[in-house]
C-alpha cells in the first residue's frame, strides 16, 4: 500500500517577494499540463470526458474558476516551500 510522505514544509515561511511568485509559477503550471493535454489530443469541453478528450480546463488560466486556480497556486506555493526546506535560496537577479 503506498503512503505518501512530503517533506513537511509546514514550518516554512516564505519572504512576500516569493509570495508574489506563486502566481506566476502557478500560471506556468497551468499552461504545461494544457500544453501536455493539447499534445495528447485533447481540446475544450464544457465537461471532462475522457473518451473525447475534452476538458473544461484548457482554457487561459485567468479564465479558471477560483478553484481550479486553488490546486495549481498550491502546487507552487509548496515547491517553493520545499525548496527553501531543502535549504536552497531563491534570489533575483
């Protein structure tokens, strides 16, 4: 049986300059899985249907429900808070 084990980032406090990146990054997310999706053959549905390979995700990501844009800022915001907890440091140039 698996049982998933994350590092726990729980404890991680991100500075808001990294805050203000999720954003971004959650967009990037969202537009390689459409570009993935696109690839395989799918296009816009107003309902997943995988026998189709419609989704009514494939669509701009500021165009999303509140949502759906949840799952990808939460991705981001987690591996930023992984990356930190790994002890690496994120600067700008």
């Amino acid at each position: 049986m698996y049982t998933p084990k994350p590092i726990d980032t729980s404890k991680i406090s991100l500075p808001e300059e990294l805050l203000q990146l999720t954003e971004e990054i959650a967009e990037n997310v969202h537009d390689n899985w459409s570009i993935g999706r696109i690839s395989e053959g799918w296009t816009y549905g107003e309902q997943r249907d995988d026998v189709k390979k419609t989704h009514p995700c494939l669509v701009p990501y500021s165009d999303l429900s509140d949502s759906e844009k949840s799952y990808d800022r939460t991705t981001a915001l987690e591996t930023l808070k992984l990356i930190v907890a790994l002890g690496y440091r994120i600067e700008k140039d």
